[in-house]
C-alpha cells in the first residue's frame, strides 16, 4: 500500500465480526511498540480505546457503555493520528454495519489522511455455526435449524436474527456503502485461510497491507474465541431460555459468558465440530458463489485467494481435538448431561485451584488492565448486537 503523499494512511479494518478480526486487534495492541518502529501507529491508550471510540462515533452514551471517559473518545484517536507520517490502523467490527450518513462522517473526520478500507472474509460455512454460537453467547435462544431457516428467508420476512446477520456478514453490500467514500483501489479483502494452516496466516496476509514483516512480531493467539459443540451449545441455550430475563446483563456476561462458556468450550477430551448441515449446504454454496462473484467484479484487491470462500463439504467451526460431527439441534438428554457435569466439574475444580493472594499495587494495577483487555471484547459483541438490533428497528419504523 502507497505512502499517503506527506499525510498518513489510515487503514480501516471494518470487519466483518467472527473472521479472526479479536485476534488481530490482539496482535496489533500486543506489538505496537514494534510497528511503531516500521512506521505503523495503532492509536488508543489502552486496549478497549478502539471500541470506544467507535461507539462514541455511534452516538452512544457514557452510561451504555459504562466508560465515563466515552465523550469525545473519536476524536482522541483522531488527535493521535493527525500527523503521523505512516500508516494508523483503525480496527473495529462495530464499522461494518454503519450507515452511509456515519460513514460520511467518518470519510470527513479523516480528511486530513489518505483512507483505505479492508474487510476480512471468511467462509459461510464456518461464519454460520460461528454466528449462532455468538448468537448463544449473547443470551438469544434460537435452534440451528432456525437460525438457519432466519437467515435464509427473504428480507422482510425472516427473524431479526437474520437481518442481524446479513446487515454484518453481506460482505458485498458493507462494501458497497464505505466504496461510496473511497475508491475501489482503496478497498482491500483479506480472505481468512482455510483450516488447517499455520495459526499466523491471517496476519501474514494483513502484514502485507501494512508493509511490515509479518515475521518481526509475535503473532501468537493470546485469548482465542471459545468454540462450542453441538451439546455445548444446547445447553447453554437451554439455560439462556430458563434464565429470568430480568437477570442484568453484567450479571449474565460474568457468570455465563466469562466463566461457563469458557468450561463448556474447554471441556476434557474437545468439543465436536458444528457443521452446516448437508441439506442447507446447497442454498449455503450458492449464496458464497453470489459472495466471491461480485468481490471479484467490483475491482477491490484481494489479499489471499477468494477460493478460500468456498465452503467445504462438513465446514464448521474448527477446535483443537475436535470429533466431527452432529446436527447441533440433534442431542440427547444423556449428553446434555454429561456436558453439563463436566462444566460444573470445571467449574469446581477452577475455583478450588484459584487462591486468593494478596496483590502488590503493580500487580494489581495489571490485572486490572488485563481484565479491562478481555472485557472490551465482550462489551463490544454487546454493543455490537444493540446497534444493529437499533439499526433494524429503525429501519422497520
């Protein structure tokens, strides 16, 4: 990518979410020191810097988000960036679902730099299973099979749910509206390598965008993403359905989705793999062919291969020791059962293995930012679902 002519680069990664984007975030905030020194700012003061920035570009308020400090986060990072000589990475999947009126805003508040937009793409057949899961994750109920059957139907006619999805995961359309402020040679797609391969690609291929060496930082995964099984997965949504929906949601991230999807994800032994199953497959290849044809056509340059978008045969969300497998809506009480013993076993176990010492002001003072770290991701999935679910609404009315 060309230097800006005197003026900085910014790189707008705008998603889309469940395509690797956390894990990047991770490796860019973890080796800042090291970009800096090739030239590439990653601007924010601390971890969840990003998040709220992008929220207070949204509109949202300091008692949403819980940050006091929210008010005029944009345009702190903004500060950060004016006069930097290389590039700046702006990160965040809260970008890809906006409007065109926000994306004006923010073409318009970065006018003082050259703008170029990049989307990581991955493959519907691990996007679906990944999307319920996080679905699940934040407290939503629906089957599989439904939120399949909802994201299938017809605008219009299909559950929220469904909109949800294709208002982030329509990866022609999120291009569609930020192209209408950059032109197509500024807009890059970076296909996420198929499973199987070295845990690092994805960032080779966004290093290249960078123009840094891929090998000059550690690119080792700090916190993955909790991948669920069929039974996993079943259980939690049966406990989302026999909570009391009055339960606060702070109470419920802190409990079931900090801690027990942590244990159902870590279960003895692995988690079977989720997969589309193979009735859905058809209407599932040919909405990725409908996907890769119009990236291809729309002259964007594409970082990886768009081959990669090709679901395969049984494609879902890969865990290390994971059993191949099973419809995620076709588990018995037996092994809801087990699924569940072994979380409370974990559970247990974890709070019997965890002593309460007694912390030094340092070492307090990094907990604390380490926890604030991993709290960012799961406020911005919250934030994530209530801008969007606002967006439908609005839409709707």
């Amino acid at each position: 990518m060309s230097r800006g002519a005197g003026r900085p680069v910014v790189l707008l990664h705008v998603g889309t979410p469940k395509t690797g984007t956390t894990y990047l975030q991770d490796v860019l905030w973890c080796n800042r020191r090291t970009l800096r020194r090739s030239g590439v700012l990653y601007p924010g003061q601390r971890p969840q810097s990003q998040f709220l920035a992008v929220m207070d570009l949204q509109g949202a308020t300091a008692d949403e988000v819980g940050a006091p400090d929210l008010p005029g986060s944009w345009h702190r990072l903004l500060d950060q960036i004016r006069g930097w000589p290389g590039t700046a990475v702006i990160s965040h999947e809260l970008l890809a679902p906006m409007d065109t009126a926000r994306i004006d805003r923010v073409h318009d508040d970065l006018g003082f730099a050259e703008v170029h937009v990049v989307c990581t793409v991955r493959d519907l057949g691990r996007q679906l299973p990944a999307v319920w899961q996080e679905d699940l994750k934040n407290r939503h109920s629906l089957r599989f099979a439904e939120f399949l059957d909802a994201v299938r139907t017809d605008a219009g006619q299909r559950h929220w749910l469904g909109d949800l999805f294709w208002r982030m995961q329509d990866v022609p359309e999120v291009l569609r509206r930020w192209a209408s402020v950059v032109p197509p040679e500024r807009v890059h797609v970076v296909t996420v390598p198929p499973p199987g391969g070295p845990a690092a690609q994805l960032w080779e291929r966004f290093a290249t965008l960078l123009g840094v060496d891929h090998a000059a930082v550690d690119a080792t995964p700090d916190a993955p993403n909790s991948s669920l099984g069929p039974a996993e997965a079943h259980l939690l949504r049966r406990i989302n359905l026999a909570l009391d929906p009055a339960l606060p949601w702070p109470v419920y991230e802190r409990t079931v989705r900090r801690h027990l999807v942590d244990v159902l994800a870590r279960r003895p032994g692995g988690v079977s793999r989720i997969s589309v199953p193979a009735a859905d497959l058809g209407w599932v290849r040919e909405r990725s062919e409908r996907i890769t044809k119009e990236l291809n056509e729309a002259g964007y340059r594409i970082v990886g291969d768009l081959d990669d978008l090709t679901p395969a045969v049984g494609g879902g969300s890969a865990h290390p020791g994971a059993h191949p497998g099973a419809h995620p809506d076709d588990v018995t009480d037996s092994d809801l059962l087990d699924a569940a013993l072994a979380a409370v076993r974990m559970l247990v176990e974890r709070e019997a293995a965890a002593p309460a010492p007694r912390l030094s002001g340092a070492t307090l003072r990094w907990r604390v930012s380490e926890l604030a770290g991993r709290h960012r991701g799961l406020l911005a999935a919250r934030s994530l679902y209530r801008s969007v679910r606002r967006l439908h609404d609005e839409r709707r009315g």
